[in-house]
C-alpha cells in the first residue's frame, strides 16, 4: 500500500520514515537507514524527498500542490532530490565529525555556505565545531 499525500503516490511503504527526536536535520540524515546489509536509502525519488519534507512538517502541506506543479513544469524536482541526497551526505560527514571530536569537514562547511547564500543569502558560518553544535542543537 503506497502512502498517498494530495493525491501523489509516494514509494518505500514498507521502510516509513522515522521521526526521533527534535532536529529535523537528523531525521534527513536518517533517511539513510542503516541496516546491516548496508544502508537503505528511504529517499527513492523525488516524490519520497516530498513526503518525507510533509511528514516533518518542513514543507506546507497547503503549498504543496502548486509546488509540485511547478517542479513538474520545470522539472526541478529531480535536481532538488539530487542536490538534497548530496546534502545529505554532507550533513552525515559533518555530524560524525562533531560525535567523534573531529573538525567539521571543510567540503561540508562550503556545501552548507553555498546553500545558505544561495537561498537565504546568509554569511558564512565558522569551522569551529563548538560553534556549530551550538548553532543546531545537538
């Protein structure tokens, strides 16, 4: 039975995404489950990407509609998937680094500044991982 939001079928109906905890950046890296035959992507497609985006409540189920279709007509959504999955592992590498001690990859703090700048037009964050930490939560 696929989960189905406005409409749209999104795909893993067996593997549900899980919400643990209070930061929502964590349950986007656990979107890569790990399992013990490796890990198991639970962001298939786009269309998972959307769900899980609804699920956390980051994305407003009543803008929805119109964003899908404007994914559709411009074919976004495939690069948004893409560019998230990317992210993504980014995000994994830089949290591994603050729970083992270790300095926040470099290539994670570009990826992030890039983002940021891109969408928000923010400044650049710092490389130091207390500041980080502080800045997230964790």
């Amino acid at each position: 039975m696929a989960r189905t939001i406005f409409g749209s079928v999104f795909t893993n109906p067996d593997k549900p995404f899980r919400f643990v905890g209070r930061y929502s950046f964590l349950d986007f890296i656990n979107t890569e489950a790990s399992e013990a035959d490796g890990r198991a992507d639970l962001l298939t497609d786009d269309q998972d990407f959307v769900a899980w985006l609804v699920l956390a409540k980051l994305f407003e189920r009543n803008k929805l509609k119109v964003a899908l279709k404007q994914w559709r007509q411009q074919k976004t959504g495939l690069r948004v998937w893409k560019d998230a999955l990317a992210l993504r592992a980014l995000m994994r590498r830089m949290v591994e680094a603050i729970v083992a001690g270790r300095p926040i990859p470099r290539a994670s703090i570009d990826a992030i500044n890039a983002l940021n700048r891109r969408v928000f037009g923010r400044h650049e964050g710092s490389q130091d991982s207390a500041e980080v930490r502080t800045a997230i939560r964790i």
